[in-house]
C-alpha cells in the first residue's frame, strides 16, 4: 500500500505525458547528518520503526554533479564517476536505486546520465557518505525532473520531494537535504511529522545549540563486519524492538524539550543514552554482533572522566560503527579541540579528527 505521499508523487509522475526531453547539467552538494535520536529498524519501503532526530552537518559533505539528456528515443544509461574515476561498486548501487525509482521519476526510462560526485571527507576515514550521497542525488533528481517539466521552483513542495526520493535510497538521506535539526517519523509532537519525509524541526531551538560543534573521530576506517541494512532487519525479530520504539519516542519528546531550554546537560544525558541503547540493540540482536572497537571505549571514558573534572558540557554519540562524534557548544570550541589533540587524537587511525559543526544544509551550484 503505498503511502499518501508515495501516491502524491506517484500520480505527478503518471502526468508526464506527451513524454519530456531537455538536456543540460544540476549540480548539489549535500551534507552528512548525525542522528541525536536513533532509526534503527524499519518497516514495508523503507519507513523507519522509530522517529528521529538528527543534526545536519556543514563540512562533511558529498559533491555531485548529474549531466543528462532525456529523449524519448533513449533507453536509460548511467556512466557514473567517483573522484572522477569509475567506481563500479557505487555505480551499481546507483543504477539499483535509480531502477528503483522509474515510478517516481518516469523520464529516466529515457535518460543518459552521467553522475560525477565526490566527497569533502576522505573516502577511507569510515565516515558514512550513503545520506550525503543519496541526499545530493535526490536533490540533483528533483533539479532535472522541474528543468524538463519547465517548471523551475525550489520551494518546500520541492525539497519535500527530495526528501522523500532521498529515502528510498538510504533512509536517514532524508533528514540531509534540510538544514539544522530536522525530524524524521511520525510522532504527535510536531505537526506535519511524517514517516515519508523529513521536516525541519519547528520547535524553536535554544541559542546555546547555535553553531554546534561536532569533531569526527576516526578509531577506524574498515568497512563494517554487519552492514547497516542488515542491522534494521535484526530489529524484525529483536526482543526488545517495542521497548526500543518507546524509548525513542519518550527520548525525542525530551530532546524536542531540551533544544528549546538550552539545557546542555540534559542534552548530553539523552546523546549517549540514544548512542549506547544503539549498539546495545547489535548487541542484542540474534545473532548478536559488536562493532565497537576497543579505542572506542578508551575514547568514551576520556570524554566522561574530562567532563565530570571540568564540568564542561561535552558529549559523545556513535554511528553504526566504531567512530566516535564529540558534540560540544561553539563557546567551549578552544578548550574541547586541545582535549582532543592531547587525549583523544592518539586513540584514532592515523590520528584523524575532523572537525565539523552543525550547518545549513544542501546547497545547488553551477557547473
Ligand atoms: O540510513 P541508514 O540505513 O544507513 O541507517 C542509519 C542508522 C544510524 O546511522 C545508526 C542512525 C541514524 O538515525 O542515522
């Protein structure tokens, strides 16, 4: 069954007739995001279990350019350029996803694409790219389909839309063609939440979180024993899936709270609570599996033991992987980047850290 947006589009799509054409170039760079809240699991086309809550991030960002001609005389191909040099791996995964979406995008049944895209974080530092790779490909998707339609207007009906496609392809994408915090899943405490999309987050947020910091420590950079994909299936049959679903929602309920009072304590509070409950599911789940690294907990007792010596509100929270995320308001920046440089970076693969703060999201550039 789909959807009531799946529908939207669906029947927007089934509206392209006579079939377009046009060519030319789009171009987006999208960011990475750090989930506050957790998904893990989901549920039918990539709906999460849970909602969430995420911080969009500035620097870490994918570049992505999408030259095209659409024709009716075409047949769909992809040339697709990581770094500018072919990249079999990704170019399947793309050409998977783009297949995927021919309901949603019906005029790449008769497009030649080609996809150059790059990364503003190394390829080996392990830091998720698949949000900010499938946010700027969503982004460039919505770009063509109003170019060819002649119906040029990035407005939110448009980033709407991104969002949505931006799911399909990796689920927490959606939450990075928005800027700032943004809330993915339906939840009764925000209006116009959706499992479909995401939304900025509407509750005006506290100014003790503007201009976040959140420094990357790369512990390391090797490809995960258990994909991401494969830990939301264990959630199917995860003893503790209905108490995780509770958790996550009483959780964002408090940090929704918390962003609006500024209260950076209770903020750290509920970070690593989402980060530790996360891997304690993989932990848990049949079969169970660690993907912390030793270096990981060395990293998390430092941070615990310099912030009950200090008193200094700096805490951490964890992707599905060993890498560590310090977040930290903007006023401590001096204080919290030397603690790193004299008692964390030793615990990273080949000491990298990468600095990076909460932003404002995707932004198109010529080509
Ligand atoms: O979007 P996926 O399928 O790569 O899953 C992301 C899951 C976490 O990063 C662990 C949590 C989140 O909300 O981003």
């Amino acid at each position: 069954m789909p959807g009531i947006l799946e529908k939207n589009y669906l029947s927007h799509a089934e509206q392209t007739n006579p079939a377009p054409h046009g060519e030319g170039q789009v171009a987006w760079e999208c960011p990475a995001n750090i989930a506050i809240i957790k998904y893990w699991g989901k549920k039918l086309l990539q709906l999460p279990l849970n909602p969430s809550l995420s911080f969009t991030l500035s620097k870490s960002k994918t570049r992505l350019s999408l030259a095209y001609a659409v024709d009716p005389g075409y047949s769909f191909d992809l040339d697709f350029r990581f770094d500018g040099k072919a990249f079999p791996e990704f170019r399947q995964r793309i050409h998977a996803y783009l297949q995927r979406v021919l309901d949603f995008f019906p005029f790449l049944k008769h497009a030649h694409l080609a996809i150059s895209t790059s990364n503003s974080f190394p390829h080996s530092a392990g830091v998720a790219s698949s949000a900010s790779s499938f946010g700027a490909l969503a982004l460039a998707l919505c770009s063509i389909e109003q170019k060819i339609h002649g119906t040029e207007n990035i407005d939110t009906g448009f980033f709407r839309k991104a969002s949505f496609m931006a799911r399909l392809g990796s689920g927490s994408a959606c939450r990075s063609v928005y800027g700032g915090a943004v809330l993915w899943g339906c939840t009764q405490r925000c209006a116009g939440s959706s499992d479909e999309t995401a939304i900025p987050v509407s509750t005006p947020i506290h100014p003790e979180f503007n201009n976040f910091r959140n420094t990357i420590l790369v512990v390391n950079s090797k490809a995960k024993p258990v994909s991401s994909s494969a830990g939301h299936e264990l959630m199917d049959i995860h003893p503790y899936a209905e108490a995780r679903i509770i958790q996550a929602n009483t959780n964002l309920g408090l940090i929704l709270d918390i962003l609006n009072a500024g209260d950076l304590i209770g903020f750290i509070d509920i970070l690593e609570h989402e980060a530790l409950s996360l891997h304690a599911l993989m932990m848990s789940s049949n079969p169970g599996y660690i993907l912390l690294h030793p270096n990981t907990i060395v990293i998390i007792d430092t941070i615990r033991s310099y912030r009950r010596d200090t008193g200094l509100p700096v805490g951490f929270t964890l992707d599905a992987g060993p890498n560590v995320h310090v977040l930290y308001p903007a006023a401590i920046e001096g204080s919290i980047r030397l603690f790193i440089e004299e008692h964390l970076k030793k615990y990273c693969e080949n000491g990298i850290v990468i600095h990076d703060q909460v932003g404002e999201g995707p932004e198109w550039f010529e080509v």
